[in-house]
C-alpha cells in the first residue's frame, strides 16, 4: 500500500486553507502584505524515518495514519514526499534486508537522510545487541546498495543502532548544497541532529532572510544557529557575526561549514539563548566566550530561530534591545504571543509563511521588525 493520504492534485486548496488560518490568526496585529512561498508538492523531505513491520518472513516499511495512533499501521511500497534519492533506495533496500535474515531480525526502524547532492545516509536500528557478523553483512548491504542505486546515488553510508551502540560503517552526515544570492553555500548535516528537512523550502528562507538583511548594516548576532544554516549566507550581509548555540555536534557541524564556505568574520558561542542574555547583560561571565570580545562587536540585529516554545522571556527582553529582529518560528501560536510583546517597541516590516511541511496543519514563519523611531 502507498501514502495514498498524499494528494498532489490537492496541494494547493490544502496550501489556501493554511493561509486563511495564518491570516485570521495574525489579524490582530495589523501584518504588512504577506508574502507566501509554497512548497513543492512531490518529493521535498530530505529525511522520512518508518518503523519496520515484521509479518511472517518479511519486513516492510510502515507509517502510522496521521492523527490516530489507535489505527493499524499502513505498509508501504512508496513514500512520495520523500526525496526521490530516497525514494529510488527503499525498495531496494527493503528487497536486501528480506534477503538477509539477520539483517532484519529485530529492526524496528529504518531512518533516511538525503541531500540535493544525491548523498543518502541510513541508520538501521534495532532491538538487539549488533555483533561483528552484523557488520560484516552491514558493509556487504552498504556495498550491494551503492552498486545498484549508482545511476540515482552518489554516495551512501549506512549506520547501525541499538542501545548503547552506534556503528558508523562510513560516514554519519551527508553534504548538502543550497544556492543563495547567486551563490553556492556547503553545509555538512548530521545523522540524529536538526537540519531543515525541506530543502527547496529551506533555500527559499534563506533568500528570504539575506533579502532583509540587505537593508541593514552593523554586526549581526544569532541565536540557535545550529549548523550554521542561515548564518553563512548571512554574513555575506554584516561585518561580524556571532553566533550561538547549544548542540555540542551542531556547533561542531557549524565550525565546520564555516571553514568550508571560508567565512571569516564568524565568530561562534556555545551557549544557550538564557546564557547568552545573562552574558549580554553582565550578569556572569562564561569562560566559553573567554576567546569572544563581545563588547567590540556593533551590534544593530539580532537573528533568532527558537525552538516551538518560541521566545522565553529573557531572550523576548533581550531581542527588544536591538533595532532589528529576524525572526524565523516554528510555531505561529508561540510567535503570535512574542510578536504581542515585540509590537510594544518594534514594528512589523515583513512577514511571510513558508510551507515546509504540506499536507499537515504546520506553516513556518519569517518576520523583520524593527524598532519604533
């Protein structure tokens, strides 16, 4: 059975009705025109993960329906949100593991992260111990993989993971390209940590981002920049960067692509948004910024990307204190509310909803503010 609940034919009335909820939602505070972006119908999700489903002798891909989890899984032969680099691998895959009857035994998921680049990654996890035999029949499937998908693949890496074991056969991140203002900008993303899982629509916010940033001058400091996303191509944008955040491996990915993309004028923090607001404010040093002349940078915006709990009270007062807010939510309620706050002594100069995930009820948000004269 396929993910019949998927209806290209359907996107857009589905993409209308998410608008008009975004409109009524955001009414009271008066939006400047909102600028949508949609997403593309088929084949967007650079990652999917699905449990595995063992009936008889074989194993198959299974979802469970959206918004009951009371229902019997749905088996399935396809998965057309997916990447098509994705997409090309699951059977395949799925017809080797069947093959292989310790290589199935006690999988209970399989997960995928792909990249525009052709790059897939796949972990395999389990409910069992993995023994040196495992591996062994491990690299044989990555190997089989590779020489049968080579016409749709460019490279594949498989990892292999149960309690307390992670086997890493090759690599654990898969390289990702994502055009911005006419340039090319190189990102490593890895296994089991945030990255933006629609690409097309993730390019799309960081053109966003930068064509905002052009109208501003000054140093630029982020918060949650994770692996450095939309801290790259916006530092084409300010003299200095400084960036935060609190993954230990999204701050290595970041340190990372920086080097990659040779961005010099970034500097980067590992401190969560609650620290750094007590840094700001002088309340108590960090021997993390000991390195960091904070107060040599000019600082004129901030850039945040908080989690769905939106701005916690401390970063709301201390992004009041800058000119200029970007502010990408995950969360349209909890940046209602922020945004209720912000009003108070910013306004409102652009604000657009990007359509991330289509066919649920989520919408992704962009808004600058900047301060009342």
């Amino acid at each position: 059975m396929s993910s019949d609940f998927i209806r290209p034919s359907q996107y857009q009335a589905e993409l209308n009705v998410k608008l008009q909820a975004m409109e009524q939602l955001f009414a009271p505070l008066h939006l400047p025109e909102i600028n949508l972006f949609p997403s593309a119908p088929t084949h967007y999700r650079m990652r999917a993960e699905f449990k595995i489903w063992h009936q008889g002798d074989e194993c198959f891909y299974a979802m469970q329906p959206p918004g009951d989890k009371s229902a019997p899984p749905i088996l399935m032969s396809e998965f057309p949100v997916a990447s098509e680099t994705i997409n090309f691998a699951m059977p395949v895959l799925l017809q080797l593991l069947n093959q292989s009857p310790l290589l199935k035994r006690k999988l209970f998921q399989v997960e995928f992260l792909s990249s525009t680049t052709k790059e897939l990654l796949i972990t395999l996890i389990y409910h069992r111990p993995l023994t040196d035999e495992w591996q062994q029949q491990a690299v044989a499937l990555q190997d089989n993989l590779q020489q049968r998908l080579a016409g749709n693949l460019a490279k594949l890496d498989i990892i292999g993971r149960s309690r307390k074991q992670r086997i890493i056969l090759g690599r654990d991140f898969v390289n990702e390209t994502l055009e911005v203002d006419g340039k090319a900008h190189y990102y490593q993303q890895v296994e089991n940590s945030f990255t933006q899982p629609n690409a097309g629509v993730c390019q799309t916010m960081l053109q966003w981002a930068v064509d905002c940033a052009k109208q501003l001058t000054g140093d630029l400091l982020e918060l949650y920049c994770g692996n450095g996303n939309f801290t790259i191509p916006l530092s084409y944008q300010f003299e200095r960067v400084l960036a935060t955040e609190i993954s230990k491996t999204s701050v290595a990915s970041a340190l990372h692509n920086i080097a990659v993309n040779q961005r010099t004028n970034i500097d980067i923090a590992r401190l969560s948004s609650e620290e750094f607001s007590q840094a700001y404010q002088g309340v108590r040093p960090f021997r993390r910024l000991a390195n960091i002349d904070l107060p040599g940078f000019n600082f004129s915006t901030i850039f945040v990307d908080p989690p769905r709990a939106g701005l916690d009270e401390q970063t709301l007062a201390l992004a009041g204190q800058f000119k200029n807010i970007l502010y990408i939510s995950c969360n349209p309620y909890t940046l209602q509310q922020n945004l209720i706050a912000l009003q108070e002594s910013h306004e409102i100069k652009a604000f657009a909803l990007f359509d991330q995930f289509p066919y649920t009820d989520h919408m992704e948000c962009g808004v600058w503010l900047k301060a009342r004269e």
